[in-house]
C-alpha cells in the first residue's frame, strides 16, 4: 500500500524479478556431471554397503596364544639314577621297545682311595672271602658233628652188648645165691640131725652172704651201666638238633653277608631297569658321563599309551577357558605354513595354579616372570600329523604351540563393544 491510500496491492516479487525471468529464453542452467564423477559414487557406494555386510555378516574370533608339549595319558616314565655315579654304558637308544625290568643303563659307584685303591672292590672280595670261609666252617662243623653222633652211636652198641652180658652174669648169680641158699638150709636141717658140724653151716651162710654181695655188684653196675646208656642216647638225639642249630646260624651269617655283598656290589656296580614296558624316548645319558641321585637318564612311553597335549597358560589367558573349546594345535617340529593346523578339544583346566617345580624346563622362563601358569590338558583329535602322502606318528615330548578359540562375535559386536559395555555400565 502506497502513501495515497488508493488501497492497491503491491506486487508478490519486486519488478526486476519479473524482467529478469522474461530475459531467459533460453531456459535454465544445468550442470551435467562427469563419467568419472559418476563411478567414483558407485564405488563409494558399493564399497559402503560392503564395509556394512562385512560388520553385519562377519565374524572374529578371539583366541589365545600358549605353549606346550605332548605327555601320554596315562603319564611319561621318567627313569632317574638311584645314586651318584658314572655311566659306563646305556643298553639302549631311542624308539627301542623294551620289556619290564629290562635293563636300560649300567652305572658305576666305584670310590678309589689314594692308600687302598678301588675301595668297593676291597670291600666286595672281602664280604666275598667272608662268605667263603663261613660255607667251609659249616662244612667242617657238619662233619664233625656226623663223627660225634658215629662215635656215640657206636658206644651206645658196645653199651648195649656189655648190658647183655651183665643181665647174663647177673642171671647166673642170682641162680649161684639161690643154690647157696638151699645149700644152707639143708645143712641145717643135716645139724639137726647131727650129721653136720656147726661150722660147716657157718661156712654155708658166709658163702650166702658172699654170693649176694657179689649179685648186688653186678646190679649196680647194670644200673650204672643204664645211666651211661641214657646219657649217650640223649646226647645222639642231640646231634640232629645241635646240627641244624649250627646250619641255622651259618645260614642266618651267610644271609647277612650275602646281602651286605649285594649291597656293595650294587654301590659298586648297578644296573637300571624299565618299571614298565614300553618305548624308550628323550635318552639323556650317554657313556662315561657323570650322573647325579635322582637325575634323569631317560624315558619311556608306557605300551599302547595315547598322547595328550599338555599346555602351560597364564593367569591372564585362562579367565575364559573352558572344557570343551576348541584349540588349534602348531607343532614346533612340522611348520604350519607347510603342514597346517591341527585340531584339539581341552579336556580339563586346573583348578590351581600348578607348582613351578612340575613346570617342563622350557616353560619355566615364563613361571619366572612373575606370572602363575595353569595346565590345561588338550585330547588331540588326531595322534599322527599328514606329512608328504603318510601318516607321520606323533611323539611325546613335542614342543606346540596353540591358539584357543575363546569367543566368536559378529565384527560389528566387536566395533560398538565399547558402547555396549559404557551402556551396561550407566544402567
């Protein structure tokens, strides 16, 4: 509306517009885009939708890295020397297949002495000489006790025909008492008659007298007699217990000294044998080298034992194993890049860190970090590894590494985890 109130309307654009507009003939201005424009968007575009598939469709798995080795289940033999010595020889070599009780390694003990020498050896003929000397007193004390029982058993006959002789003698006398009796009295049945002096019946009864003293003799040297015999039976019934007495005692003394020369022979010289039938493997010892007590000579797989393998993991690693997860096993001896992976399932996880005297020495520079290790025992899903067309056995001992597939999420999980995670931690 203008100043003279006619009341007219203005105009909805300003003039120049207007003209502006009626001047282009010729229509508007269009940019047409460039080829190259146009394929730059396409592959922005599908490289977008990509990169979305790619975080909607794929996945990571999160793994763990460890080492270990390969044990048999039923446990590796561990053979260690008894006592300090030298190895004078090993009776077997690697992959051999031995019995139980076989012997595996000699060891020598023997100690010298700068005045005496080889001192076990002194030792070991003395005992020896010992030994000897108490089989032939044995023998000695034997035979001297078969002549002792020889020469009572033959006293005990002269004894026994003296006592017949005497029981003889004895007889006859007491007939010689009973005649000097009847003769007595039938001269005093002759003195009453008067046909016989007084002094002829004294005669007879000094002659009675005499007859039985000499009876009483003869009897109590059969008594005596019989008491001799007693005391030589007694003593031959003797003999067979003093002998097997006396062979006791030697044989108890013997036993001693047997023994006491099995130990100084085993100090001297001994033999280690297998505990268990089975595969010998990781030989440490060799001939003529020094081994220590308890030292470790070498090992045998037990017969018909399956391999397991053994893996160390530390504290920050086994927060999320389990049983059952999946492993991915590299053996140390069969590069990867050229033999790939091998597959395992964890069997068992320690429930405790494990003792770092049980650490395998190549795993103790870990233990030693400051780090307690954890056992988790893997059952292998193949006890061979396929190298060039064949099935190659596995050995125990192996060094391996592995992964352990802890947990398996879509990439876009692992990208907004973070969010996620602030999210769970505001609520």
């Amino acid at each position: 509306m203008d100043g003279s109130g006619t009341g007219a309307e203005l105009p909805l654009f300003r003039a120049d517009v207007a003209r502006e507009r009626q001047a282009q003939w010729l229509g508007p201005v269009l940019l047409q885009p460039r080829p190259l424009h146009r394929w730059f968007a396409a592959v922005g575009a599908t490289t977008a939708l990509a990169i979305v598939a790619l975080l909607c469709l794929g996945s990571y798995t999160k793994r763990a890295r460890v080492a270990g080795w390969l044990v048999p289940v039923q446990g590796l033999v561990r053979v260690t020397a008894p006592q300090a010595g030298i190895a004078t020889g090993v009776l077997v070599r690697e992959g051999d297949k031995v019995r139980r009780g076989q012997p595996l390694v000699a060891l020598s003990t023997e100690q010298h002495s700068a005045a005496l020498g080889d001192t076990q050896a002194l030792v070991v003929r003395a005992l020896a000489e010992q030994r000897d000397s108490l089989a032939a007193e044995a023998q000695r004390n034997g035979e001297l006790l078969h002549r002792q029982r020889a020469g009572t058993a033959a006293r005990l006959a002269a004894l026994d025909r003296e006592r017949h002789a005497l029981e003889q003698e004895i007889g006859l006398q007491r007939e010689r008492v009973t005649m000097a009796r009847q003769w007595e009295a039938r001269l005093r049945e002759l003195q009453k008659l008067g046909f016989v002096l007084e002094q002829h019946v004294r005669g007879a009864s000094v002659d009675v007298m005499e007859q039985a003293a000499r009876q009483q003799t003869l009897e109590r040297n059969l008594i005596a007699l019989e008491r001799e015999r007693a005391g030589l039976d007694g003593e031959l019934q003797e003999v067979p217990l003093k002998l097997a007495a006396q062979r006791e005692g030697v044989r108890r003394t013997l036993a001693a000294t047997a023994r006491e020369l099995a130990e100084a022979e085993a100090r001297r010289a001994l033999t280690v044998a297998a505990p268990e039938a089975g595969t010998v493997t990781a030989v440490q010892a060799g001939a003529g080298a020094a081994v220590g007590a308890g030292s470790a000579l070498l090992s045998i797989v037990p017969e018909g034992a399956t391999l397991q393998a053994h893996l160390y993991a530390p504290s920050r690693a086994v927060g999320f194993v389990r049983a059952g997860q999946r492993v991915l096993l590299r053996y140390r001896a069969y590069p990867y890049q050229k033999f790939g992976h091998y597959r395992g399932v964890i069997a068992s996880v320690s429930r405790s860190a494990i003792d770092p005297a049980e650490v395998p020495a190549m795993f103790v520079p870990a233990a030693q970090g400051g780090e307690a290790l954890y056992r988790i025992a893997v059952t292998l899903d193949r006890q061979a590894v396929q190298a060039y067309g064949r099935d190659v056995p596995l050995q125990p001992g192996m060094q391996l590494d592995a992964d352990i597939l802890l947990d398996q999420r879509r990439l876009y999980e692992w990208v907004f985890e973070p969010l996620f995670t602030l999210a769970g931690g505001v609520r």
